[in-house]
C-alpha cells in the first residue's frame, strides 16, 4: 500500500463518500476507507478524528466566508441584501466541489442522526452570520431573524440544488429562493377601490 500518492485527505473523502453511497454510514469502516484510499489506518487518523468527520469536517472556512462577505457587504444594504450577498459569496464553495456534496447529501438523507449533525451545523451558520450583522450595528433581533431567514433560504436553495436535474447554480437557486421570501414578506398590491 502506498504512502506517498498525492492527495490522501482528498482519496480518503472520495473513498469514504463512495463506500457510505454503496453499504450506508454506519456499515463502513476505517479500515474500508483507507484501504480503497490506498493509505494506513493511521493515515486516515491524521487527516479525520473520525468517520462523521469526513462528512462534517473541522475547520469548515464558510462560517469566516460567511463573516467576511457580511463585514463588506456595501453600507446601504438592507439585512436581507446582505445576507443574499454573504450566500452568494458562499455558492462557490460548495459548486466547486459539486459531485462530492451531492454524494455526502446522499448519505446525511438516509441517516437521521447524520440529519441532526446537519441541522445542527446549519444552526452554527446561523449564529455566525448573525453576530457579523450585529458587527455591522443590526440590533440584536433583527440581525438573528434576518440570519435565520438567510439560512433557511439557504437550506432550500441547497435542496433544490442537490436534486436539479438541469444543473443550475446553486446561486441560482439561492437568488430564487430568497425572491420567493421577498415576495412572501412584500406587501400585497392594492388595487383602487372602484369609484361611485
């Protein structure tokens, strides 16, 4: 078994999602992983502390991206522009990788503890975009419910995304989802009451 191909975190996920896709989460081993990947044990040790790790891994970047987009948004936006600017920012991350989000999705839908892990670390991005609004001098409320409206947006963008059979961005479906939100906050048209 060879140590020294390139890549062993990348081989290890690729392995990991391929072997969770075939006989589920729960009935694959490390062991199983390493060896489709071609390293050691240990060498999948080093890259994750476990197998839910290569699912959830430490250190994601998009709670800093998410930050950093909602610290530079233009000044005159309203929350919810600025949330859609913080999401789009995001997009890239997850298009970039297409394939393999769309095998992990696989494997979170047909576990539901893996689903709760989801949440969870959905709930995570919540209360980081919510702080970066309050950085920016939201109140308290506002910034919370404008990030909690920003991530179920994108929770459904990503679904939507995950299951498109034509392939649009996830940008797309993000920019579409949170138009739906405007439309449902919007209020209704009035038309003229009919004169006499």
């Amino acid at each position: 078994m060879s140590r020294w191909k390139p890549d062993a975190r990348g081989r290890l996920e690729k392995a990991a999602l391929e072997l969770y896709n075939d006989q589920g989460f729960d009935a694959t081993t490390v062991a199983e992983i390493a060896t489709r990947a071609e390293v050691t044990e240990r060498t999948f040790y080093r890259h994750f502390a476990d197998k839910r790790e290569v699912l959830f891994p430490a250190g994601s970047p998009l709670p800093d991206i998410l930050a950093g987009a909602t610290a530079t948004a233009p000044a005159p936006l309203p929350p919810l522009e600025v949330v859609t600017h913080a999401l789009m920012e995001v997009a890239p991350v997850f298009e970039e990788r297409e394939d393999l989000v769309r095998q992990r999705q696989t494997v979170i839908a047909a576990n539901p503890e893996l689903q709760e892990r989801e949440l969870a670390k959905l709930a995570a991005f919540a209360s980081s975009l919510a702080r970066a609004l309050r950085e920016r001098g939201l109140e308290a409320t506002t910034a919370a419910l404008a990030a909690e409206i920003g991530i179920a947006a994108f929770k459904i963008a990503f679904e939507r995304w995950v299951n498109d059979p034509d392939r649009h961005t996830l940008a797309q479906h993000i920019r579409e989802t949170l138009d739906t939100i405007r439309h449902l906050t919007a209020p209704p048209n009035m038309s003229p009451r009919p004169t006499t």
